[in-house]
C-alpha cells in the first residue's frame, strides 16, 4: 500500500487555482507547490486539527485560540507556523 501512495503521489491533480480557507491549506499549497491529493489529505487535517482545539468534546467552543491569527497571516508565515 505505502508503494502505491508513493507511486501516485507524484502526479497532479489538476487544480488550476489556489482557493480556500487559508488556515486549512496545505503547507506545499501555501508554498504554491503544483497541487496534488497529498495536499488535500493535509488540508483534511487541518481542519480536524482546527475542530480539535476548538470545540470541547461536548461540542461546547472554547472561544478564541492562539491560532486564529492563521486566518490573518502571509503565506510565508503561515507556513513557519505550521512546521
């Protein structure tokens, strides 16, 4: 299975544009990488992460967050932050 991934990984998708939510972008996207599913996945865990440290388990939100400053920062700082 890891083979297959690697094998395709390499290919792009397709995606003419860079759209989105900025925070949930991918780090290669940011960096305006030719876009691939890799970046998708990573943008899938973005956005768990950001449900994550945003909401209780109840559901309950926590209310602001050191991050969500993300929404507001440069690609390249973006970028630091997430490494």
């Amino acid at each position: 299975v890891d083979l297959a991934i690697r094998e395709q990984r390499e290919g792009a998708s397709g995606a003419k544009g860079k759209t989105g939510t900025r925070a949930f972008m991918a780090i290669g996207a940011l960096l305006g990488e030719q876009h691939s599913f890799m970046h998708d996945l990573e943008s899938f865990f973005w956005v768990l992460f950001w449900i994550c440290i945003h909401y209780h388990g109840d559901g309950e939100d926590v209310g602001p967050t050191e991050f969500d400053n993300w929404n507001y920062e440069s690609d390249n700082n973006l970028v630091r932050a997430k490494k």
